[in-house]
C-alpha cells in the first residue's frame, strides 16, 4: 500500500505528487492519457493503469482532476462494491459547494470519508512556504491525513464541518482575483495605447499593494457590520470617477466593457439610495438577484 494515491497528474496533480514523493512518502499516480507519469516514476512513483488501481494502492486518495464532472467519471470507472471502504478521499478540484456536498454524500454511501479543499499556490508553490489549502470537513478524519496535506502546503487551514465552505472562501477569493486581473489589464491597455511602459504600470501599483491588505480588511468589516455611513469615499464620488474612464476609453479606443460594467453598478447602487455611502456599500445591489 503506499501513502497516498494521486489522481490526476495536470499541472497541479503532478505537482501535488511531486511534492509528496520529495518529502519521501511513497506515491502511486494516476492519470487519464499516458506520457505524464514518466518523471514521477523517476523518482519513485508506482504507476497505476487503471483508476480501480489507484483506489485500491492507498487509503488516502488525493483527486486532482480539471473539474467535478470528470472525477465521477473517474470514480464511476474505479467503481466496485466497498471500493472506498475505509478511504478518504481528498478533493482538491476546483468545483461549486454544491458539488462538493454531492460527492461527500456519495463518498460516504459507498463507505469511505470525504474532505473537499480548495488550493491558492501556483503549481511551483506546492510544497513551499507561500502555498495555502483550506479544508472542508469533519476533523476527525482530516486530524490523521493534515501531516500528508501540509507536505503540499504549509498553510492548512480548516474552515468547518460544512463541505462546501472551502469552495465558498475558494471561489469568493477567484471573485477578488477576477476583478483584480481585468482591473489592471484595462490600466495596461490605456497605458499601452499611450505608448506608456506597462512594465512600469505593474510597478506603480505594486507599490500600492499595503494599501489594498488595508481596504480588504476594512471592507470585510464594514460589510459585516452594515456600517457605510462614514465614508472616506462615496458611491457616488467613485461612480463619478468611473464614468470618466468610458469617457477615456473612447478616447484611446479602447474597449469599455470594463468601465461600462462598472459604471453601471455605481450608478444602480446610487439609484438605490446608497450615493452618500461608502464605496463597498455596492455589496447591497451585489447581495440580491
Ligand atoms: P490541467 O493541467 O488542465 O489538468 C487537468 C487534469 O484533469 C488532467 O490530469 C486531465 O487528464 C484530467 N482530466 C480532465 N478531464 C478528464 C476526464 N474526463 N477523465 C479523466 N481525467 C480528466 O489542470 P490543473 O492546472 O492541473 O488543475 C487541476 C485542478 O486544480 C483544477 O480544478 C484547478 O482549478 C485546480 N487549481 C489549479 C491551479 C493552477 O495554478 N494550475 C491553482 C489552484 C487550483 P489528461 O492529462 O488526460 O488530460
């Protein structure tokens, strides 16, 4: 039996099972098409040609697939009577909480546990100092296997008994990213259309960075406690600031789509009522449908 059982070797799988073989624990690996096993088994990796295999090598199965849909096609392909009997299986597939309470249902009625995590580490991190798991589930199954999982991030943090919180805090944390990749992406575009330097763009506002650890914390706060009636800035202020970008993205001739979005959303949320409230006070048309 080895440690632990890898399925799915992509860019993250292999780094998972990497990681593990580095911190000397033996690994058996899976994956759907051949060729991404050979420098794993290099060092030490015990191939296994079928999903039935990698499920029977180990009683800690890490999955690591591109999505939810294909680990059931994996798991219904390993599929036989008590196959995860005394399993945990580890799901650190991007997925919904939806998803993630499914499968836990499905993994205990074919008699195995279930934990369900998310990953914020590039592929490179895992292992190193920088990289972050958090996980979803009961403690008493993730006390035995945390030592294994800290092998791949030093930052394990366990967010609760309800499956789906670590795909909740996953997913609202690639809703930060998202705006944060498209935000500075339109910067570089006006940058670029005026013969800037976009390399010093990336400078500039890393610069700014303290300031953004600052205004998260403030905003997660405030947020909790309704309290946005002392701004520093208003909606209407900052609607009024983001409107002028449609204006300069006409000008450059550059895409809109950005500004637009986000003009439309100042200005749905002063309609509302909240201009004289504090930037984040948009959370209030965000919240409902
Ligand atoms: P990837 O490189 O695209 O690998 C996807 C893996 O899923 C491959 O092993 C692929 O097998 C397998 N797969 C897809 N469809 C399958 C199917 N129908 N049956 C069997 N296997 C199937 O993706 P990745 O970067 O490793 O990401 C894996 C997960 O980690 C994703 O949920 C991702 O969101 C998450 N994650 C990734 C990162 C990152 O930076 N890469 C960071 C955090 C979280 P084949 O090799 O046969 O195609």
């Amino acid at each position: 039996m080895s440690d632990v059982a890898v399925i799915g070797l992509g860019r993250m799988g292999n780094a998972l099972a990497k990681a593990l073989l580095t911190s000397r624990k033996s690994v058996t690996i899976w994956n759907r098409s051949q060729g991404k096993a050979g420098a794993l088994e290099r060092i030490g990796a015990l191939k296994a040609d079928t999903p039935a295999a990698a499920v029977a090598s180990s009683s800690t199965l890490v999955v690591c697939l591109s999505d939810y849909a294909a680990t059931s096609i994996v798991l219904d392909e390993a599929h036989s009577t008590g196959f995860l009997e005394g399993k945990t299986l580890v799901q650190l597939t991007s997925g919904t909480p939806k998803q993630a309470r499914h499968l836990e249902k499905w993994v205990e009625s074919r008699g195995g546990s279930y934990l369900d995590g998310a990953i914020s580490a590039w592929p490179d991190q895992i292992g190193g100092p920088e990289a972050s798991i958090v996980i979803a589930g009961r403690e008493s199954v993730l006390t035995p296997i945390a030592p294994i999982l800290q092998l791949l991030a030093p930052n394990l943090s366990h967010v609760g008994t309800d499956i789906g919180r670590a795909k909740i805090l996953f997913n609202a944390a690639l809703s930060y990213f998202a705006a944060h990749w498209i935000g500075f992406s339109h910067g570089a575009a006006m940058y670029a259309a005026e013969g800037m330097d976009v390399a010093e763009f990336g400078e500039a506002i890393a610069a700014l960075s303290p300031m953004f650890a600052d205004d998260v914390r403030h905003m997660g706060r405030a947020i909790e406690a309704n309290r946005f009636a002392d701004p520093q800035s208003t909606i209407r202020s900052v609607g009024v600031d983001i409107s002028r970008l449609v204006q300069i993205a006409h000008d450059l001739n550059i895409s809109s789509a950005f500004p637009d979005f986000a003009a439309d959303l100042f200005r749905n949320a002063a309609e509302a009522g909240y201009g004289a409230e504090e930037h984040c006070a948009i959370f209030k048309v965000i919240r409902t449908r």
